[in-house]
C-alpha cells in the first residue's frame, strides 16, 4: 500500500537540500533538557517521595513520564523558544494507512516554526541497573534506523532507574554501542551522558546521518533519599 499525504506533507515538505543543523537552535538541546531536568527535580519532591515504590507496579511508565510532562508544563512562561506537545505522532516515518503513526514519549517543537521538525525524548523505566533491554532497543530501532528524530540531529532517552546506581547503567550503554560515553559540562553534576552514532539514512530521505543522543538517568529514589537524610540530619 501506498503512504497517502498528510498535512505535514503539505505544509512542511522537505527535500535533499533540508539541514537540521541549519534548521534547529544551536542550543536546542540546552534549553530543552535544563527545562526536562528542572522538572524533574520538582517532581521528586512532590510526587515521588510519596511513592512506595515496592508496590508500585501498574502503569508506572505511562505514570512517570505523565506526571514529568505536567511538571514541565508548570515551568513553561509562554517565552520559551519550544513548546511541549507529549505523546507527539511522528508522521514522517508512518506506515500506509490505517495504520497509526508512532508517538514520542515528549517531543519539543519550535515555537511559530516547522512542527514536522520534533526534538524528541523517549523513556523508559529501568526496574533495575542491568535491565537495559527496552531502552537500548529505543536507541537501536528508533533513533539509529531513523524511525525516530528524522529531523533533528539530536534526541534523548531517560531511564527512570528504580533500583541500582546510574554509573552501572552508563557502562551497559557504553558496553552496548562499543563507545566511550561523555558527560556535558551544561549538566555537570547530573546522570547526564552523551553519545554520538552514525544513523542508517534510507535513501534519498534528507536526514541527518550524524546523531547526537543524549542519556538521562534519573532515579526514582533519589529524592527519598535526600529528604530522609535531611530529617537525620535534623534531629
């Protein structure tokens, strides 16, 4: 069956002469993920300190990376240079009708600009630091075959990491892609890594072959941590 057009076809077509390093802020990935991180800390403290995370079992996924896009959502001022749309559809890489296009867990889109163009994060929860298999199958089958961030050079993966240490997770990933991981000086301080691959580009499609990932570990139980060792501290 033949892809029928869509509007984004319509209204942001590209072609060979397309260049998302042209196309994208320089310091995309800067604002967008200080933002995502921001948010993140203000969810520790009033969502996941809360949680007992023994028996916190059903839709934890869906539940983490929900509640993260709210928090994210309280920090936009209307001046930010991108606007979060969660669960944003890829319609570039759908298949032919009636099939759905895939969706990104967060997908940042330029504001008043191009909103084929997506800057996306994908996430998964890490049950423990040794169980890699669904996110290093995000990065391989989404990003790297160009399924996923057909438009941008960049995109992010976060693990929410139950149980376990955010170093054990970094070595598996740089295990798995045969490749030293850097840590950005932007995010000194935090699990913050990245990664740089050469995407497989279908042929005659104007993406970007050269892919900066960015991994984000953010753990769980961190912020339980921080605040029982406060009211040690305090007694």
């Amino acid at each position: 069956m033949r892809r029928r057009q869509t509007i984004s076809d319509q209204v942001w077509s590209k072609d060979v002469s397309f260049n998302s390093l042209k196309a994208w802020r320089a310091d995309a990935a800067v604002v967008i993920l200080r933002r995502v991180w921001a948010a993140y800390d203000n969810l520790g403290a009033d969502v996941l300190n809360k949680v007992n995370w023994d028996a916190a079992e059903d839709e934890l996924e869906r539940s983490l990376t929900f509640y993260h896009s709210v928090k994210i959502q309280e920090l936009q001022t209307g001046d930010e240079p991108f606007i979060l749309i969660p669960e944003t559809p890829e319609f570039e890489t759908r298949k032919p009708a009636p099939a759905r296009s895939a969706a990104y867990d967060f997908g940042f889109v330029m504001r008043g600009g191009d909103w084929s163009m997506i800057w996306p994060i994908e996430a998964k929860v890490l049950r423990t630091d040794r169980k890699l298999s669904g996110y290093l199958r995000d990065l391989d089958d989404k990003y790297l075959k160009c399924k996923g961030a057909p438009f941008s050079h960049e995109g992010a993966l976060i693990g929410y990491l139950i149980s376990g240490s955010p170093i054990v997770v970094f070595d598996g990933i740089a295990a798995h892609i045969g490749q030293l991981l850097f840590s950005p000086h932007e995010f000194a301080g935090r699990n913050h890594r990245t990664s740089t691959h050469k995407r497989e580009v279908p042929h005659g499609k104007p993406y970007s072959k050269d892919f900066l990932c960015h991994h984000l570990v953010m753990e769980v139980r961190e912020s339980l941590r921080n605040q029982q060792s406060l009211t040690l501290a305090t007694r």
